[in-house]
C-alpha cells in the first residue's frame, strides 16, 4: 500500500511537493479551494488578451529546471524561457532615466548618474550578495527542519560575512553608493519579497546579486505556462488534483495527523498533510483554541494591480518598467508604519507583450500596473477606495512622462489586497506571509515540519526559507527531503 499524502492547496509549492513526493512513491491529493491551480501565479484572458495577474519574472531559472527533470521531464519541453534584456528600465522623480541590464558598458550612456566610486561599492556590493548567496545556499535555503530554532539552524548566521552581513539593508546600499539613483534602485529589491529596504536585514542583497548575475527570465505565453507545464506533469504522474475543494479542518489523534475535512463534507484520509495554503491559518485549521492568524504589523506587503488591455502598442516601453515616487523612505512609513496606500507610489509597469506578441491579438498591448499596499483587514478596496488609489498610480505616471493611455482602454481588471487575501485565504492579502524585517523574520519562518503534531508538514511562500516563486520551489525540495526522512515506516 502506497502511503498517502494530503496538500493543502494547488500553489506552486504545493504543485512542486505533489510531484516530487509522487516521484518517491507517495499517493498524493491536492485539495484546491479555487477553480484553478498555481495559486498566486494565475492568469486572466479576455477579448484575446492575456495576463499573467502574479508574478511577472522569475530568477534563478535552474530551480525551475530541477524541478521538472525530477519529474523526468525537461522544462523546455513544456515553457520557453525568455532573459529579459534589458532587466528594467528606471524613471525617476525628476526625469531622469536608466536603462538597467546586466552588462555594465551598457550603463554608459546614463553615466551621469554614477560617480565613479559607485563602480566600485557596485563590485563590492555584487561580491557581498555573492558570498550571501554561497553561504545560504549551503545552508538556509537547504533545511531548517524544526519549528524551534536550534544552535545547528543558525549555524548560517555564523557564517555572515562580518561586515554588512548583520546589517540594515539601506544603510548596506548607502554605504556601497553615493549615487541617489543607485540606491533607490537598490533599495528597491527588498520589495522582491515585500519587505522595506529600510527594515530588512542586508542578507537580502542575494536578490539583486541573483538577478544581476543570473538574469531575470520571462516564460513565453505567460508565466502561468509554467503551472501548466507542472499540470500536465502531474496529471500524467497520476497526482489526484481536486479544483474547489476546501479544507476546513486538518484531523488529528493525539497530534498525529490523520486526515483533513472538505467543506462539502467529504473526509480525506492522509499519513501526512502538508499546508501549502498560509502557514499563519495552520493553526485554525486545526483547532487550536487560541489561534489568532498573524498580526497585521507582521505581514509582508500586498499590492494593488490593475490589469489593462489597450487597442495600440507602446513601442517605447520596456517589458519591466519602474516609476519611482520622489520620497522613497516616506512612501515605506506609509505603507508599514501608517499602513495606508501611499499619496505617491512607486509604480511597476510590466508590458510582457513588448517582447511576446502572443499575448494579444493583432495591435495592442497588455499591461500589468502594480503599486504596493499595505496587507490590513479593515481596508474595504470599495470604488472610493480603488479610485483614489487608482489616481495616485496615474498621477505618478503621468509625472514620469508615462503615455496617456486612459482612451485605449479595452479591456481592464483589478487586484485589490483584498482580492489577494479572499482568492488565496491570505490575512490582508500580504503576497509573502510575514514581512523579511529583522534577522529573526528573515531566518526563522515557520519551519517545514511541525514538531507539535506528527506527520504536519508547510510548504510554499509563507514557510521557511520564504517567499518568491524560486524559494517556494526550493521550499518543496526542503519539505519533501524532510517527508522522505521522517516518514519511512
Ligand atoms: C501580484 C503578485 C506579483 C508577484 N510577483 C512575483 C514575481 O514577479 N516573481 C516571483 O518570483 N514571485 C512573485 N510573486 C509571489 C509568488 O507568486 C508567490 O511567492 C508564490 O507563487 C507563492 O506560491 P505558494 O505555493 O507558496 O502559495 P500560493 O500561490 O498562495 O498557493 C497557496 C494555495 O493554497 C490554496 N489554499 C489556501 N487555503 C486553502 C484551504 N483551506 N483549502 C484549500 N486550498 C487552500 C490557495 O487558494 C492557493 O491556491 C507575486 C505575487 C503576486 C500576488
């Protein structure tokens, strides 16, 4: 008899466990409360265009590719991969303009902007995220079995480089750049995992050394190409993947799991389960008389996306475009401190059809207009709310030189938190669980095996080692190698 895993949830994480846990053996059922799978990493079409509505680039590409030739596939039989030349194109307050890539030549023509000290804390800067990366991917981003850290765990804090390892984010960008330009730029990576630079600790320069080292990549036809390509496998795997099945409770004896219930009635018997859905709603699912969810202050940022259609092209656009607020370090105490949507937001505007003409129809283009926004439980995203938000987006927009595009409008659609927090059941829709501020936050998230009841295993963004879609993939490989180690008998 094939023992029998339950996942909570058809995220990618718990896509990836369902697969990698089929390939050693397992039965496997993923219960989906949606319609559809991928969780965040979702997609809308109408009218002929098409939209990925999460994530919009992908770093470290390898993860991706380990993933399906575990499965015994190969991810170019399933998604082309796209490195996206240039990275993204800046725009600053006062109009001054920087197109990114990862060759430094070709940042000459903006040279103004850099002194030339910058060349070298940006050297120094590149070696710092590359030794944070040598030393996580040895250690953090491969285990944290337990939910109580013991001294093995933070053995990676050891091993910090002293200088800057310890640090504060900014004051790591400040210290390696004179130039405003460069540390807004650089400041802006701890958004990656919704966190704010002038918080996060400095081990996050693995991100822009990640994706300045090893590109940042585009899946054509949209990344949600990619949790098709994990469907197809899947199903073919012989995973029982269930759409609009709900667990409304995870059954245990005695703190060893035995099964979760559906919010039709119907009963799922499982040796482990494994929550894929939030790890801060873990608790509730499993009755626990004094479970409280997560703390508002706690939770990572959420965003505000406005999906548009437009009749006509933008041939000046990038695929990634950034619009930067003039006061940076203000719109970062609203967003966490005041806890309201910013009155001059950083806006992202992703333009996949500039490089993928697949995604519309003839003429036109899609675009992906995200701004960030605080993860509260009381802010209703009603018209009045998404309007006044909306105004702020354009505004910004419109004062870094941004086409008018209001006219050309075919088809729309907007994400509020709320949205985010109802689709996914994620507390004030904060896309990445807990925010990344402080070493504690960053190091310790809720471990992959729970050391209160048996047989409970978390995957995915809210989970150790966290958010964004590679560390949710190395997140399954983490829980899984933990499954295989744990439950053998
Ligand atoms: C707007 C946006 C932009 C983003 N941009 C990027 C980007 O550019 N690059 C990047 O790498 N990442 C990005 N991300 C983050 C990335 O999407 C996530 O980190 C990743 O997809 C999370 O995967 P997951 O499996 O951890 O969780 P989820 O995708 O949240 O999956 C969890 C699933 O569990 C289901 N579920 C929850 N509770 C239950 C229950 N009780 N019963 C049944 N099912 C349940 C949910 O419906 C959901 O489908 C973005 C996210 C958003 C929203």
């Amino acid at each position: 008899m094939k023992k029998r895993a339950v996942i909570i949830g058809g995220g990618l994480g718990g896509l990836a466990t369902a697969l990698r846990l089929t390939v050693n053996g397992w039965q496997v059922t993923v219960c989906e409360q949606g319609d559809t799978f991928g969780g965040k990493m979702n997609y809308w079409s109408q009218a002929g265009f098409q939209f990925d509505t999460g994530p919009s680039l992908i770093t470290m590409p390898w993860v991706f590719q380990e993933l399906f030739e575990t499965a015994s596939s190969r991810l170019q039989d399933h998604v082309e991969l796209i490195q996206m030349h240039p990275l993204a194109q800046y725009v600053y307050d006062d109009g001054v303009r920087f197109t990114y890539t990862s060759s430094l030549p070709e940042w000459l023509p903006t040279v103004r902007m850099i002194e030339p000290r910058d060349v070298e804390g940006f050297f120094k800067f590149l070696r710092l995220g590359a030794r944070l990366y040598d030393v996580s991917r040895q250690t953090f981003l491969k285990r944290r079995p337990l939910d109580r850290p013991r001294a093995t765990d933070l053995g990676v804090l050891r091993h910090l480089p002293l200088r800057y390892g310890w640090g504060n984010y900014h004051k790591t960008v400040a210290a390696h750049f004179q130039s405003p330009y460069l540390q807004q730029l650089y400041d802006r990576y701890p958004t990656y995992v919704g966190s704010s630079p002038y918080a996060a600790p400095a081990t996050l320069a693995i991100i822009p050394y990640l994706e300045f080292a090893f590109g940042g990549w585009y899946a054509r036809g949209g990344l949600y190409r990619i949790v098709q390509g994990l469907l197809e496998l899947a199903t073919t795997m012989g995973v029982d993947l269930i759409p609009r099945a709900q667990v409304v409770r995870i059954e245990h004896e005695n703190r060893k799991v035995k099964g979760v219930h559906l919010a039709d009635g119907n009963r799922l018997p499982g040796d482990v389960v494994v929550m894929n859905g939030d790890a801060s709603e873990g608790p509730k699912l499993l009755g626990e008389s004094n479970a409280q969810g997560m703390p508002s202050t706690h939770r990572s940022m959420s965003g505000l996306v406005f999906l548009l259609g437009l009749r006509r092209e933008l041939p000046g656009l990038s695929h990634h475009s950034l619009y930067f607020s003039a006061d940076y370090r203000r719109e970062f105490a609203q967003l966490f401190d005041e806890r309201c949507f910013p009155d001059d937001p950083t806006v992202y505007v992703n333009t996949p059809s500039r490089s993928d003409r697949s995604l519309v129809l003839g003429e036109g283009e899609t675009l992906f207009i995200m701004a960030n926004a605080p993860a509260n439980d009381g802010d209703l995203w009603d018209e009045e709310q998404i309007g006044t938000a909306r105004c702020r987006v354009f505004e910004r927009l419109r004062r870094s030189g941004f086409p008018d595009i209001e006219s050309d409008i075919v088809v729309s659609d907007v994400w509020t938190p709320r949205r985010i927090a109802g689709t996914y059941s994620m507390p004030g829709g904060a896309i990445y669980g807990a925010h990344s501020h402080g070493w504690r936050n960053a190091f310790l998230r809720p471990s992959n095996k729970s050391t209160r009841y048996d047989g409970l295993y978390r995957v995915g963004g809210s989970s150790h080692p966290g958010g964004g879609t590679p560390t949710v993939l190395l997140s399954a490989q983490i829980t899984c190698e933990l499954i295989q180690r744990f439950e053998r008998g």
